[in-house]
C-alpha cells in the first residue's frame, strides 16, 4: 500500500469514527484478510514483480534481463534497481537508497542484494526455504526509548517459559508497542535489563518489537532486578531446565496455559483452519469452561444457548462457527497430526507421514526403525512421535476424535512407491502441455521421488517440455537421462 492511499484511506476512516490504520505494512495485510472483496478492492493495493521463475525456458541467462523481459510483457516492475559490478557499487546504493528512504512512496525495510548470472545462481542453488543467491541488507530500524514497568512470563504450547517486557505505550515504526519478548533468562541478564529502566526498542526487521538495550546513564537506583520465577505462573508447578538448554519449562502436561496454547494451535490455519476460533474467543471459551481440551471443540453446539448471551455472537456467526467445527472433521489427516502439536512435527512432517501411513493407525502402531528410515524423518522425530502415542492420556484423546467422527485417513494422492522413482531427483523444464508443474512435482513425490530446480551430477531424470532452456542442454553435457513429458505419463501411469 502507497503512504499516500494509507492518508487517504485514514481520511475517510477519521469522518466515520473509525480507528485509523497505522501503517502500510498492517493495512496491506488487513485488505488482503478482508472476507469482503469489496472492501479489498476500495484499499487500492498495488504490487511490484521481482521474480521470473525458470527463465532460461524463455532464453534469458540473467536476472536483469528477466526484469526487463517482465516489463515488456507489461508486469509492473520496481524502477529502483541497478546492475552493480562490484561490492563498493552496492554500498553506494545502500547508501543512496538509506537517505531516500523516507521520500518513497512507499515503505521499505532495506535492499535485496542478488546474483545476476542464472546459472551461478543455480550453482548457488537453495536452502528448504531461501536462495542462496540472494540476501537482503537491513536497514537500522528506528530507535525509540521507553520505560520497563514490568517483566511477565507466558507459557507456550510446549510448556516453554518465554519472559516478556511490559513496556509503557509508544509508537516505532507507525504503530504501538507495549510489549516485546525477551527470550529466556540469559537474554535478560546479558542486556542487564532491570524492571524501571529506560530501554532503547526497535521493530526487529521493522516487523517484531524488540529491547535493543538499557540507558544505565539513566537509572535512578530505584530500579528492581530480575529474578526469574521458580514456578509456573499459570498452575504453580516447580519449573525445569534441561542439560544444555536455555529455557525453563512447565513439566505439567495439564498445565491451562499449556492447554490454551494447544487449543489455540489445533485451530490454526495450517492445522484444522477452524474459522472464526481465534486467539481471544480460544481464551474466552476455556475461561468459561466451554473448552478445556480439542476433544471440546466439537461438544460447543452444545453451549449454543450460552454463546448468544455472549457480546459479539449473533445466531449467524454462531451458525458459522458451529458449520466450520464440523466441518473440520473431514479434513485430511496430515491437518490432524498437526494440529496435535506433536514435538518437531511440522506441517510438512505431518504431511510426509500421512502419505506414507496413510492411516493414524498405521502411524500409530509404526516401529522405531521404520519411521527413521523415511526420508526427512530422523531420530528426533521418530521419538518424540513414539513418546506421544505412547502416553495414555493422548490415546484416550485420539479414541475420542475417533468416536466424535474425525477422519483419520490421509485423502490426498497416496504414495505409489516405484522403484525407478524412490530417492531420485528429477528436473521440470520447458513449458508442459500434459501437466501442470504442480501436477508434476506431486506425482514425482507420490512416488517417492523429490524435485529440484537445477541440473547437478546428482540429478536422476530431467523432464522436458517444449522450448527447453539451457537445463536441457546441461543435462546432454552431463549425460543424465532425459524423458519426454510423454514418456514421463507412460513411467507414472
């Protein structure tokens, strides 16, 4: 979002007595959640391109030329790059671009260094979530000081104690901040943090609040030392700190905070996506005693009464929710597992093992040995999953979903395992006709193979479609097979 539409959407917004939007960042993110469309439509978003996925399919051998390509075919492209030859040329315009910042018509938080060359950037290659080729520099993000009235300490899912800065109110970077975390023990005695003390905050990344340090020139002696709690502040259980960690944690499995935190998890997009549970209502219906554990969540019709009674609960949106919980029963099984909040199993964990048990029983009933020798799934994994399925208490909670009727079934595409397929790596390139990339890359992964963006000695097969790029002639100079998309459909089929 433009500077210029914020003002102007805050204008409109002042006359009707309506909150005003803090900053671009927030109010971009806000109109894109907006269920309206209308409503996304009036905030006048606009975008910048970066990237042009696989351009050596369109005969492009550098990123500059993929910018200048995407503008031709009319994509709006941002105008203040340069192609820079050496690192004192990037410096420069770091430099420039810092002391302009503040003029832009839009926000930004720093400067995107990339590789120009397509095939270093591939050399380069990837990490599970970033380009190796690319990095961003950071501004220094804005310095406000403030004072630390208190410090408080949370609960997460996990048990982990997390203490956190209470800090009086002040605007950084557009909006309010009274709160930041502060990580764990060690994190506060290396700042010296004390409870009275004028800090320096900042948004780290212009996103998180963040303590940056302590004005010692500033104390006045009638500041309180940190001590950090022996007991969980929610349930009173004596806390643990394990060999080599830094975190303290609530042993208790049925600590409250644990369990809203759980709840709060379960529900959340990547896990069951139960609308209209958010993070207030979670903490609103277990204080109220309508949820104490997941298995709760589908007995709410039965509080339905005492929902209407509830500010901010009308029949529809009770109606709403009650239809999304039920719903949810028919999600797939990797968005039950986890949402289980099992220890080291991510959404993407959950989704390997539901495709290959395919059922939570199998799963279940999986042995030691068996589950280490899945790819991406190694010993750590392997116990925390052994550990949670064999304590009574989360097998009485699955017999339950169970019961209430949770699928249990993965219901995605099974995996087919083939033997030309299992552990091989395999290269898309030029435009498929029979297939979507997507298409592709899932039926590789259905049956046990993994898909890469670049032509190595390692790569197994490299598919083509038309007007393949220079991955193609690559794979000929490596002497690595290469299938028709043709051929690729007759090998799956």
């Amino acid at each position: 979002m433009n500077k210029k539409t914020l003002e102007e959407l805050n204008e409109k917004r002042k006359k009707k007595g309506e909150p005003l939007l803090q900053n671009c960042r927030n109010a971009a993110a806000g109109s894109i959640r907006q269920l309206d469309s209308k409503i996304a439509a009036e905030r006048k978003l606009d975008n910048f391109i970066y990237h042009l996925p696989d351009p050596e399919d369109y005969n492009l051998n550098t990123h500059s030329e993929a910018l200048d390509f995407m503008k031709k075919l009319g994509f709006k492209m941002n105008p203040n790059n340069r192609l820079v030859k050496s690192i004192k040329e990037v410096i420069e315009f770091i430099n420039e671009k810092g002391k302009i910042r503040k003029d832009l018509p839009y926000d930004i938080d720093g400067v995107v260094i990339k590789v120009n060359n397509i095939k270093e950037q591939q050399k380069l290659g990837y990490t599970a979530k970033y380009p190796k080729w690319a990095t961003a520099y950071k501004f220094p993000a804005e310095e406000v000081l403030t004072k630390l009235k208190d410090i408080i300490f949370t609960v997460g899912r996990t048990g982990q104690i997390t203490p956190n800065a209470v800090l009086d109110p002040v605007i950084v970077a557009g909006s309010t901040i009274s709160r930041a975390t502060l990580h764990n023990e060690d994190y506060v005695k290396e700042k010296d943090l004390k409870i009275g003390d004028i800090v320096s905050i900042r948004k780290a990344g212009d996103v998180i609040p963040e303590v940056v340090e302590v004005k010692k020139e500033r104390r006045t002696g009638s500041e309180k030392d940190f001590v950090m709690i022996e007991n969980c502040p929610m349930c009173d259980t004596r806390l643990v700190k394990k060999e080599g960690q830094v975190d303290y944690f609530c042993p208790n499995k049925n600590c409250p905070a644990r369990h809203m935190e759980g709840l709060i998890h379960f529900v959340s997009r990547n896990a069951m996506n139960i609308d209209g549970l958010g993070d207030r209502i979670i903490e609103d219906f277990y204080n109220f005693h309508f949820i104490e554990s997941i298995v709760d969540i589908y007995s709410l019709k039965e509080h339905k009464k005492d929902l209407t009674r509830l500010e901010g609960f009308g029949e529809k949106s009770i109606t709403n929710l009650l239809d999304a919980i039920e719903n949810s029963k028919n999600n797939s099984l990797e968005r039950l597992l986890f949402g289980l909040g099992i220890p080291h199993v991510g959404s993407k964990t959950a989704k390997l093992l539901s495709m290959h048990y395919e059922t939570l029983d199998n799963l279940m009933n999986a042995e030691m040995e068996e589950l280490t020798n899945i790819r991406d799934v190694g010993e750590i994994i392997a116990k925390s999953l052994k550990e949670y399925f064999e304590d009574e208490r989360n097998k009485e909670i699955i017999n339950k979903l169970k019961e209430i009727g949770l699928n249990t079934n993965y219901l995605g595409e099974k995996i087919e395992v083939k033997e030309e397929f299992l552990g091989k790596t395999f290269v898309l390139t030029g435009s498929l006709e029979i297939f979507t990339r997507e298409e592709a890359q899932e039926k590789i992964e259905q049956f046990g193979g993994k898909t890469s963006s670049s032509v190595s000695k390692k790569t197994s097969a490299v598919i083509v479609g038309k007007n393949p790029g220079s991955k193609y002639t690559k794979a000929q100079e490596l002497g690595i097979p290469i299938w028709t998309e043709e051929e690729f459909e007759k090998r799956i089929s």
